[in-house]
C-alpha cells in the first residue's frame, strides 16, 4: 500500500533520520503543552481549572466549572495545536519520504500524535498535570484518516448521547483508536502507534473507569456549576 522507500528511510537513514524523529518529537509535545483548559482558566480567568470538580485539566471539567463562551477557546486551543503537530510532522517529512500520500507521512502523523498527546497530558510547563486527551487525540484520528475518525467519533458521539457518560465515550475512542488503524492501514508499526495513542486516552481515564464500574462516575449535563 505504501512506498517502500519510506519504510527503508526510516530503517537506513540514520542520523538524518533520527533528527527528523527527535525535532517532531519535541514540537509535537511543546505544541500539546498549551492546554487550553489550564491557559484559558488560569491566565484570563485567574481560577486555575485544576483546582476544581475533578482536578482535570480537560474540555468537560472546564465547562463544568466555568461555562461560558471561553469554553469555545479551549476548544480552538485543543484542536489547533493537534493540527498544527501533524501538520508540521507532514510538511517536515513528505519530501523525504516519496509525497504527501507515503507511508512516511503518515507514520510522521502518528508519531506527532504520540507526542503531542504527552504533552497535552504531561505538560511540562504546568507541572505535568494536563488533561485526558479526547478534544486533541480525536482530532489527530481527523488528521490521519476519516475512517479511524468515523469509529472513534460515532462510538464516542453515540455512547455519550446514550449514557450522558463521557468516559464511557472517552473509553470507546482511545479502544478504537488502534483498532481503527489495524482496520484502515494493516501495517504493524503503526498498529504500535495507533496503541500508544489509544493506550494514553485509556490510561488517563482509569480513575473514571474505576468509577464507571463501581457505578458512581457523574453524568455530564449541559450545565456548569454556579458560582
């Protein structure tokens, strides 16, 4: 499906190769660093999110506390830096990896996901307490593929319509991710992408999904707590 050359730069290209990692990389993750939960709530609100609801430095404990149409800003600051990650992975790998449609690209793809992902959940200029990673990792699943972002979306759209539980939907996305990837590419290196991303969602939701089974996680409504 995707041009061996890609495979081989990847395999063969060395130090070349290894820079270009290492400079997506560390975009990637200092892109995801600027949560937009925490900036917003922080810097122009002056109430640090994290110090409310559930400590959570994401788009629901945002909204839940505050509300309001800077909830639209969290949304923008979460979305871009996701595109912006993969976009720069994209434009920095197509020429060395045979063309915007290579598997190169798409592996540059992935691997800014990873990181930008990091960041949004460990961000180092926040003391490592960022969010879960829904808003940004669903759109890096816009970015790779329609597909993956069909599965993980609708699963995610229906099962909180359905349950008003948006860990049972955030749970859906970060399973379907790599599944999703299996599905649409059969290439085992980015299965092990495609895991990692769907294994950071999981692993930062498994306080939800300890309450989820003891029955006392919290609805979501569309209404935030009054001051």
């Amino acid at each position: 499906m995707f041009e061996s050359f890609s495979y081989q730069y990847l395999r063969d290209g060395g130090a070349h190769a290894l820079i270009l990692l290492a400079v997506i990389a560390v975009l990637a993750y200092f892109l995801g660093c600027f949560n937009g939960a925490v900036i917003v709530s922080k810097y122009i609100l002056r109430d640090d999110v994290r110090n409310h609801g559930s400590g959570n430095a994401g788009l629901t404990n945002f909204y839940r506390t505050f509300g309001g149409p800077l909830t639209a800003v969290v949304i923008l600051c979460d979305v871009l830096k996701a595109v912006l990650a993969l976009s720069i992975a994209a434009a920095l790998v197509a020429p060395v990896a045979g063309g915007w449609d290579s598997w190169g690209v798409t592996f540059a793809k992935y691997w800014a996901g990873v990181f930008c992902l990091l960041g949004h959940m460990f961000p180092c200029m926040f003391h490592f307490k960022g969010g879960k990673g829904i808003l940004s990792g669903g759109t890096v699943a816009i970015m790779i593929d329609w597909r993956i972002a069909l599965l993980v979306w609708g699963g995610f759209l229906v099962l909180t319509a359905l349950t008003k539980y948006v860990s049972l939907g955030s749970c859906w996305a970060g399973l379907t991710f790599p599944i999703g990837t299996w599905f649409v590419y059969h290439d085992p290196v980015l299965l092990v992408l495609g895991i990692a991303c769907g294994g950071l969602v999981l692993w930062q939701h498994r306080a939800n999904i300890k309450r989820l089974l003891n029955g006392t996680e919290s609805k979501f409504h569309f209404h935030h707590k009054k001051s």
